[in-house]
C-alpha cells in the first residue's frame, strides 16, 4: 500500500519527506512526512503506516479518498487502534482506560493521574498480585493432584495460605483510599449553602469569574441548584450553587431547600457561607469559650445539611466556614473575629471574607486547596490510585472469594480453597482483561459487550 502512494517505505521508526500521489489517477496531493512502523515494533503490534500532511480540509479529504480507493482498506472503527493493541498483548485494560482518562483530563492533577495509570503504573500492580495468585493456585491444585505420588511436603499449603493472606491485606489496603484516584477522576463535588441573602450566589460568580448565577437582595432568587465544573489548583471541582436554607410556604423555594439538603449530603465539601453581622457570630464572639468547631456542628446541624454523631466535634473536616460580608463590620471587631476563629478551631476550616470586595479569597482559596489535597492526594504511599468504579468491583469480588478461601484453608478443605482461589484469580485478571491459565495459555477474560463500550465510549479517534 505505502508503495503504491508513495514509492517505497522508508527504514523503520525514520521520518522521511516524501511526496504524496493518488494511487489511481497519480496526481500530486500533497507534501509531508511519512513513517513506516513494522510490527509488532508498533502501537498495535501490526504493520503500520502514519501520514504527515497539511492540515486543511481539502488536502485530508483528498488523502482519505486517495487511500479510500486502494482495495483493502476501510475506516477504522471507534476507538479499533486501541482496541488491537490491547487484543495483541500491548496494552492491558487499565492502560486502555489510562489513555482515555489522558484524552479527556481536562486539569493538572487528572493529566498526572492518567498520565502514571497510562505507563502502566496500575497494570504492573495489578499483574503482581495476579502473577502470585497464579502461583499459588498451581501450588495448591499441585498438592492436591500430587501429593502422595511426588512427596510433595506439607509445608506448601501454609505457604500457601501465608502468600493469599499478604495479597488479601495489600488488596484490602488498597481499597481503604477514601476514593481518593475516583474522585480526582471525576471531580470532587462542593456544595455552597447556608441561609437566604449570605453570598452564596456571589462567591459562586467570584470562582468562576463571570456571571453565573443571579444576585438579587431579594431573599429566595435561588431557587434550584445552579451547577459549574472549575479548576482549581489543578484538581477537578464540580461547584453546586444551592437555594438559601429556611422554612417556606412557597411550593417552588420549598423544592428548592429539599435539593439543596440532597446535594449537601452528597458533595465532598460544604461551603458554609454565614453573613458576620448574623445573630450566631456574635454569640460565638462573646461567648469567649466556646470553640470554633463547636460552632460550625451547631450551625451544620441548624441548617439540616449533615447529621452529627456528636455536637462537639466536627465529623467531616471537608467543611469549610466562610464568614462573608467583613467588610460591613468596623476593623477592629474584625480582627477580634479573625483571631477568636483561629485561636479556638482544631479541626473546622474558617476564613474570614467578602464576595464583594473579594478581601479574603486568597485565605479562602488555600484552605480549598487544602481540603482538596486532602481528599484527593495519598502521599502516605506509592502504591498508584485506584480510579475506575470497574476495577473497584471485581477487586471487591476478588476479596470475597480470597476470604472464602481463607475459611476452606481453616477447615482444612483444600479442594474448596482451590477453587475459591481460581475463582479470585478470574476476578483480578477482568481487572486487566487477561489471564494466564495454570496451564500457560492466555486468554481474553472481558466479554464483547463490555470491550465494545470501553473502546467505543472511552477511545474514540484513537
């Protein structure tokens, strides 16, 4: 085919500037560079061939009907570049995912994430713990079948047990992250609220830096949840805008409240806007005592937005406080508030602040940043996040079948523990897509239907 378009292929992996013709009229279309990428030294593993040409419309449709009238060709299908990969053992599903993670990141942290799963970062995890369930099935079914014929010791089933124990916890580990690499994947859910007429419209509009959403001082204006995706700090930050908390007679805002509730208890942060002139405040600073966290699970539980276990203690660290409107209040009771907020909080996030003037975003903005480093970065461990809702499935399956074993092993039913394990190894290897029998031989372990959507859906152009 290369010849027939071009002359003859250049040397492999070497770009070459060579003319392009129509391989049925042999006229010019046009100049550029040409690679020629033999297999399986290639991204499929097969024959492969890349044009460098100019990008305007008319010369790519020229080339793709040139190349449309050679015999043999056709279009390829979404996403089939990879999905050949994959099929000819150069890529492993987690990889797969990666680069279609890496297509779609669209901030600093989602690029670092996709980027390290894409190198295979998971897939070399993955592979090991798999690769030593393998050897311990063929241990064990080697006890079983050969036992008394090779004097094969009895040392091995505990040695046995001792290894699936070691994966067991290390899987166990790994699903203990918080969903930290799942969130990160696909944002981090915050949530503003509070009481009618605090600024959570505003601050919303200062975030983004453009109109959002309406500002009216006529309390009620918000009525459903206004919902913008922002970078922030390079970590993915889907911001609900949510209807001012109170009770009403009015049917619209009383559906309004009820959403607001329902997204407040299932973001991963709450912003809690308060106005500082309001009543509460100034209790909390006269009060002398009482501590900022206090404070904030007294008003969390006021607004209805999150049951405590305990009032004096703030269960989720993921809230933050903002106290909105200091610039209606003299310096001096500001400052008081400052260090009243700073002096008594442990665990409450609390700034001082106003959308108006935007005094006190940087505080604000840094404390998110905190929060968000919190709920998204492990740098506790080196062991690469997990972040598909797929691989947490069959890793909790895997389990399952792990501890099924374990139970078999102490009733000393070797035959049972077996197949537990055989069952765990077929879990961890849909994780990658493949396995590797006892006997050696690999095979595909992902149906059709599931290839078909993670190709089409998550690699398409590619």
């Amino acid at each position: 085919m290369v010849g027939r378009f071009s002359g003859d292929p250049p040397q492999p992996r070497k770009a070459i500037f060579r003319r392009f013709f129509h391989p049925k009229t042999g006229q010019e279309i046009d100049r550029g560079l040409l690679l020629w990428f033999p297999g399986p030294s290639s991204f499929t593993g097969e024959d492969c061939c890349e044009l460098h040409v100019h990008g305007g419309s008319a010369v790519s449709s020229a080339i793709i009907d040139a190349l449309g009238s050679v015999s043999g060709l056709r279009y390829a299908g979404p996403g089939e570049f990879t999905r050949r990969s994959f099929q000819n053992g150069k890529l492993d599903l987690t990889e797969v995912e990666g680069i279609a993670d890496l297509i779609n990141a669209e901030t600093e942290a989602q690029r670092r994430l996709a980027l390290r799963q894409m190198n295979g970062a998971l897939a070399k995890l993955y592979a090991a713990w798999k690769d030593k369930l393998l050897k311990n099935v063929a241990h064990l079914e080697a006890f079983i079948d050969f036992s008394e014929e090779e004097n094969i010791e009895d040392g091995v089933t505990q040695a046995v047990f001792d290894n699936i124990v070691e994966v067991q916890q290390d899987i166990q580990r790994h699903l203990q992250d918080s969903r930290r690499g799942e969130r990160l994947r696909t944002g981090v859910h915050l949530a503003i609220v509070g009481r009618p007429n605090v600024g959570k419209s505003s601050l919303l509009n200062t975030l983004c830096g453009r109109p959002v959403a309406m500002v009216s001082p006529v309390a009620g204006t918000t009525r459903d949840v206004i919902e913008t995706t922002l970078n922030i700090s390079g970590y993915p930050v889907i911001v609900s805008d949510t209807a001012g908390l109170r009770h009403t007679n009015d049917e619209l805002e009383s559906e309004g409240v009820r959403r607001a509730i329902e997204r407040s208890k299932s973001s991963d942060i709450l912003v809690v806007v308060v106005d500082v002139r309001d009543a509460s405040v100034q209790r909390f600073l006269s009060s002398g005592h009482s501590s900022a966290d206090r404070f904030v699970s007294r008003l969390l539980r006021r607004l209805g937005v999150v049951t405590l276990q305990s009032e004096g203690d703030v269960e989720r660290p993921e809230v933050i406080l903002l106290l909105n409107k200091d610039d209606l209040i003299p310096e001096r009771k500001r400052l008081e508030l400052l260090h009243a907020i700073q002096g008594r909080s442990r665990k409450a996030f609390c700034c001082l602040g106003s959308c108006y003037t935007e005094g006190g975003l940087d505080e604000f903005l840094n404390l998110l940043t905190t929060v968000l480093q919190n709920l998204c970065d492990d740098s506790s461990t080196e062991s690469p996040m997990l972040t598909n809702d797929r691989h947490r499935l069959h890793l909790v399956n895997c389990l399952k079948f792990l501890t099924k074993y374990v139970e078999e092993h102490r009733s000393n039913d070797c035959v049972l523990g077996a197949e537990a394990l055989r069952r765990a190894l077929r879990q961890m290897a849909k994780v990658t897509g493949h396995v590797t029998t006892v006997t050696g031989h690999v095979t595909t372990t992902t149906g059709d239907d599931i290839l078909d959507v993670i190709f089409n859906d998550f690699c398409i152009g590619k």
